[in-house]
C-alpha cells in the first residue's frame, strides 16, 4: 500500500530560491513519486517539477513516462533541463552532481 500521507518529497513553499510544486526524486519507489505527481496536478497546480540528481536521474525520467503512459495522457512536457551543481560534502569539500529538471503540465 502507498504512503498517500507522506507522498514522496513535495516541497509546496520557497526555500533557497527553490520553485513551488517540485517532487525530488530520491530512493523511494517510482509509484511514491508518480501519486506525489498526479496529488499536486489534481489539486489544481498548473505545472509540477521532477527534480532527480545524480543516480536519481533515471527514476525522474522513469516517473515522468509512466505518468504520461498509464496515468495521464494529456499531461504534457513543458521543458527539460540538464545541468550540473556544486554540492558540499560533510567532509566541506564540493563536488559537482549531474541533475535533470522535468515540467510537466496540463
């Protein structure tokens, strides 16, 4: 049985300059991000971001088809983007982490 309480990591404020209505993709199962997705865009929310980093980015890519194949259709991708970012390290050392930014909306 899903989690629905405690959907997958949805952040629904600011925080560092972060947008509203992101789901990060982190190590919970794909179906835990694709009802975190399908919550946000039933409640009205025009677009929804899938964040995934590092060994993430495969299960952003793989959250994102199975909402488009089985669950909603008419969902659309707005936009893609790739890059890279400096995270710090416990240690205080930085190191670069490849990340994907996938919209999805109505």
């Amino acid at each position: 049985m899903l989690d629905i309480a405690a959907p997958a990591d949805i952040e629904e404020g600011f925080e560092d300059g972060e947008e509203p209505n992101m789901v990060r993709i982190g190590k919970k199962p794909i179906m835990n991000y694709v009802v975190a997705c399908m919550t946000l865009l039933n409640t009205g929310v025009a677009d929804v971001m899938v964040r995934g980093r590092g060994q993430s980015i495969t299960k952003a890519v793989e959250v994102v088809d199975m909402l488009r194949r089985a669950f909603m259709k008419n969902i659309r991708i707005h936009s893609v983007d790739i890059g890279t970012e400096e995270v710090k390290r416990e240690d205080g050392s930085t190191a670069s982490l490849s990340m994907i930014e996938i919209i999805v909306g109505h």
